[in-house]
C-alpha cells in the first residue's frame, strides 16, 4: 500500500507532522489529503480481509482488521482526526468568574 501509493502518503506525512504542531493552521489540508489517505486504507483493507469475513475464518478477518488498523496508527496517531474540526474556545470574561453575592 505504502509503495503503491507513495506519494500520496509521503504527502500525507509531511501534512500529519505539521498537523501535529499547529493544528488550526493545517486543519483544512490535513483533511483534504487525509480523505484521500482514508480511502486508499479503506480499500487495501478490503482487499485484505472482505473475502474471509463471509465464512468460517469471520473472527480472524476481524482481528487482521483490528491489526491492521493499529499498523497505520503506528505510522499516523491522528489519523483518527481526519475530519474533526479543531476549534479554539474564546477566553473566559473575568467577570464570569468572579463570586456572586446573593441577596
């Protein structure tokens, strides 16, 4: 898959490390590149274990998706945040926090 798809993955590496370091500024072409990155995986997974899951060996293909899975992690931690917007909170007003007396 790596070898197959090369490019697209040495892309994705290079967005997946910046993304790593300022989120909000490499959130739109994470997620662009990173969709592209998700249906490669989802394809070469396919390949790797449709077959299987129909008969006898369905708790096998299973845990060979399981595994496979953790593998791209290994390589990608946030690919789980492909299409999760990033959002900063606005900074509480220090009146908010201050004690209320009631009366």
């Amino acid at each position: 898959m790596l070898e197959d798809h090369q490019e697209t993955f040495n892309l994705f590496r290079q967005v997946h490390d910046q993304y790593t370091i300022e989120k909000q500024k490499f959130q739109k072409e994470f997620n662009t590149l990173g969709e592209k990155v998700q249906e490669i995986i989802r394809e070469y997974e396919a390949k790797l274990c449709q077959h299987s899951e129909k008969g006898q060996y369905a708790k096998y293909s299973h845990n060979l998706a399981e595994k496979f899975q953790e593998e791209v992690k290994k390589n990608f931690p946030l690919i789980d945040f492909i299409g999760v917007e990033v959002v900063t909170q606005a900074k509480p007003d220090p009146i908010d926090s201050l004690p209320r007396i009631r009366l």
